[in-house]
C-alpha cells in the first residue's frame, strides 16, 4: 500500500484537492460557481463569450437610443 499521498478513489481517479475554507482561492472558485449557476438559470451556460458581450452592447445601445428619443420629444 502507498503513501497517504498517493490515494485514490476507487474508480481510479485522483482526489481533488479543495482550498481551505476563507481563502482567497476558495472565495474566487465559490464566485466562479455562483456565477456559473447564474449563466444557468438565464441559458447562457454554453454559449461562447462574443455572443454574450455583443447580446449586451447591443442591450446597452437600445437602452442609451431609448433614453436620447425621450430626451427628444420634450
């Protein structure tokens, strides 16, 4: 039997190391998660970055052409 070190699971794979609770490695991976989960629930887990950056310039530029035609009517 080896080291302690070198345990495995029993299909074979290594164990994964987690970071220690209250660390900065395990704060950015728990937002990493959060952030995830929240791309989830609005169906943007797997669609790649350039769509979602062009989905919110183009949001951004309704929003500001929106706000210049109220100024305009008064």
């Amino acid at each position: 039997m080896g080291s302690s070190g070198m345990k495995r699971t029993r299909k074979g794979e290594h164990r994964e190391h987690l970071p220690k609770v209250g660390t900065r490695d395990e704060i950015r991976e728990e937002q990493h998660l959060e952030r995830a989960a929240i791309g989830d629930a609005m169906g943007l887990s797997h669609v790649p970055r350039w769509v979602r950056w062009g989905a919110l310039f183009v949001g951004a530029i309704i929003l500001v052409a929106a706000v210049v035609s109220l100024i305009a009517i008064d």
